[in-house]
C-alpha cells in the first residue's frame, strides 16, 4: 500500500511529514547512521487529495506507470531484429546504424535532465504529456527517414521525448512509496515492464515478415498514441501544488549538485548506471552475436531475448516477494553484482575460446545468468538512491536515468568496435562495467559499515 507518511517536511512530496529539511538529500546521508533515514510508517499520517486518488486507482496506477516503463524496451528492442535489415537497407556499416540506439539512449538520458526538475516544479502529469506528444510525432517521422543522418536524428528527438515516461513513472512512485515497499513496488513494475522485452522483439520479428523496419515504428506511433490516452484518463496528479518548487534552473541546479553531494545517493546511482550499462551492451551487440556470429534466425534471436527476459522478471519477483524485508536491501543488491562480474567474466572466457567452441548454447547460457541477476540490481538501486531524496523525487530520478542512460550511451557502440564477427567486445564492455558498478558500491556506499544509508 503507499505510504501515507513518508514525504518530506517542507511539502516538496506528496505526504506532509515531521522530518527535518534537508534541500540536498545529503544532510541526513552525510552522518546517518540508524536513525539517519526515517522508516517508513513514522510521523504524520496526513494524506494529500492526489496520492488518496492515487490510493482509489492503484491497481491502474500500477499498469500506467508499468506501461510508462515499458516504454524504452519497446523502442529499443522491437527495433532490435529490424539492424541488420536496416544496416542492408540504407547502404551503412553496422556501426553506423548501431547510433540509432546510442541517439536514441543520448535522447533519453539528456530529456530526463530537464523533464524531471521540470515535474518538480509543474507536477507529474503536464510535462509527461507533453513529453508523450512529441514522442508520437518524432516516431512517426522515423518511420519515413530517408537517410541514416536523419534516422539518427530523430531517434535522439524520440529519446528526448520519451524519456519524460521514464523519469516521471520514478518520480510517481516516490511520490506514493517509501522504502522497502518502494523496492516491492519496483520490483512490481519489473513484472509489468519485463513484459515488453519479451513481446517486444517478436512484435519486431513478425512486423519484420509482412513489411520492412519502417513499419515497427510505424507500430511504435501507434503504442505511444495508446499509451498517451492511457496517461490522460487515468493517470492522477500525484504532487500536490502545495509541493512543488517555485524556484527556476537555478534551483533545480542547485538540488542536483547536493544530491551529487550525498555519496550515499551516488554511490547508488553509479551502481545502478554501470549495471545498466552492462544490459545495454547486451541490448546493442545480441541481434549480431545470435544472427551474424552463430547464424540464427530473427525468430531464434527474439526466442532468446525473451528467455532472457523471463529469467530477469522471474529474479526481480523473487527479490520484491521473497528477498526485499528477509534480508537488507544493501546485501541483496551485493548478490546480484557478483553473480553479475561472475556471469560476465564466464562471457568472456567463452567468448575468447579458452573452453574451446561453446556455440549458441553456452554464450546464451552465461547471458541468461548475467541478465537474471538484473533482477537484483536495478529495482534496489532505484529504490536505495531514492529513498534518499524524497524532497526532489523528480531531480533525484532524472539523476539516476540520466546517468545509466549516458553511461549505456557510451557502452552499446563500443560492443562493436571489432566488427561483426566476434562477441570478445560485448563480453569485455560488460565485465569491465560489471566490476566497475561493483567497485562504486563498495567504495561509495561502504556496505561494511554500520553507518546505514536508508531507513531499513
């Protein structure tokens, strides 16, 4: 259930509360020790008009903001099958088209920057459908693109738009969670969003077999005008105005480079952005590693990406149902990143022929492993970093989006750097960010210390 009690003092939230201000989120992080965070269920039990209409429609909360989520793998991995047939079609070396994505994450990454404090201000719902609006339009355009140059483009004005979805549907639950129930609530999201993933690149494969690439985002047009519809009928306002900040872009400066400040909040946010990254290079080089290198179909490649993607909603309902209140959110997270480093150094033996020909089989075996352990990571770094920052959810999520995306920006191009007849860079790019994200947590978050970061 949300929390009725679980918003900040000064309003920022959607919950009026007794805790002190702390304008960067780094007051309490900097010293907090067990008392440092307040668990959730304390103080005040005050409820705003917007989260007790939340309360009324949550169930179509949920699927809303699970849609809203579902967004980016929807524009990323119907897209997937559809690169090879892109890379023929525009006459482009793999590469090349291989910045359809990286534009489209660039889009994503940097529109979060703006749209998240821009939420904060105005609230959840007009910068979201504004956002959504365009995202329609640049899709439809991508559609018709006569050149890569013009694909690029407008698949970075897609990622711009779209990521309004992305860093709003964060921003809601923070507005209405608090705490482990923000990480089951996250992990719920998994369940709803990880279904894109699967239905994704068979949507792709089969568009694929009754016209070309151009009619997936003709289909993506028609997804985001659904889901726009969706978010203005049933999507409430979940800030009330009471809460929101007056301040311009200075202000919204001045918020981001105190959450910098909290080494707690980025410990936790470069975890999450370097984890990220390693899905990505997954995202960017699988289509060539299964189709190109081991000769698969587009059907076979989207079977697989499926699989996967049920081994990561399977991992993350095990860590919102069974794990998340058994064990602290901090060795949890720590579990997945090492199966993570171990599945991602298997990858690259295997790939590096140390096992001698492993085929198909083996190389989707270490990715099964490696994208299960998802499950782990990415709902607890979410809701660790924003557990620290209730009085600028929005601020706090473009953070954290920004910075995967950016990160997983810069990943997914290098993944095919030797061309399309080795998998050794994906297996390399994934290990290296797997021991990195590992290496951030450690350092930055400390998890050996008795010094908590969170309220539970």
């Amino acid at each position: 259930m949300p929390k009725p009690d679980s918003g900040p003092a000064g309003g920022e939230g959607p919950i009026t509360a007794s805790e002190p201000r702390d304008a960067a989120g780094a007051g309490a992080g900097a010293g907090a020790g067990a008392g440092g965070g307040r668990a959730p269920g304390a103080g005040s039990s005050a409820v705003t008009a917007p989260v007790a209409a939340a309360r009324r429609v949550g169930l179509v909360v949920t699927f809303v903001l699970g849609g809203l989520t579902a967004l980016p793998p929807l524009s990323m991995d119907m897209y997937l099958p559809a690169l090879p047939a892109v890379t023929e079609s525009l006459a482009s070396p793999a590469a090349t088209i291989q910045l359809t994505l990286t534009a489209c994450l660039v889009g994503m990454a940097l529109g979060q920057l703006v749209i998240g404090p821009m939420s904060d201000r105005w609230g959840r719902r007009r910068p979201l459908l504004a956002g959504m609006a365009v995202y329609v339009v640049a899709t439809a355009i991508c559609a018709f693109a006569p050149t890569t140059e013009l694909l690029i483009a407008f698949r970075l004005v897609q990622g711009l738009a779209g990521s309004a979805g992305i860093v709003i549907a964060r921003a809601v639950v923070r507005d209405l969670y608090d705490g482990v129930e923000m990480a089951r609530f996250f992990s719920t999201l998994m369940l709803i969003s990880g279904v894109a993933p699967i239905i994704a690149p068979v949507i792709g494969a089969l568009v694929l077999r009754v016209t070309d690439w151009r009619g997936i985002f003709a289909v993506l047009t028609v997804v985001g005008i659904l889901l726009t519809l969706v978010v203005l009928r049933w999507l409430p306002e979940t800030l009330a105005p009471a809460r929101r900040h007056g301040g311009g872009v200075g202000e919204a400066l001045r918020t981001m480079r105190g959450l910098l400040a909290d080494r707690f909040f980025l410990g936790y946010m470069l975890t999450g952005g370097l984890a990220f990254a390693v899905l990505f290079a997954y995202i960017a080089a699988s289509p060539f590693v299964v189709q190109e290198i081991h000769g698969a179909s587009p059907q076979v490649f989207s079977l697989l990406f499926g699989v996967n993607s049920i081994g990561l909603i399977a991992v993350g309902q095990l860590n919102g149902k069974v794990l998340v209140g058994r064990a602290s959110l901090d060795k949890v997270l720590g579990l997945g990143l090492a199966v993570i480093v171990l599945a991602a150094t298997a990858l690259l033996l295997m790939t590096a022929g140390v096992f001698g020909d492993v085929g198909l089989a083996g190389v989707s075996a270490g990715l099964f492993v490696l994208m299960s352990a998802m499950g782990l990571v990415l709902p607890n770094t979410n809701a660790l970093a924003l557990t620290r920052t209730p009085h600028a959810a929005g601020s706090a999520s473009a953070l954290i989006g920004t910075s995967s995306f950016m990160i997983g920006a810069v990943a997914s191009p290098l993944v095919g750097i030797a061309g399309e007849t080795t998998a050794v860079p994906m297996a390399v790019v994934q290990l290296i960010c797997a021991l990195a994200a590992a290496s951030c947590f450690l350092l930055l978050r400390r998890p050996w210390s008795r010094r908590r970061g969170v309220a539970g």
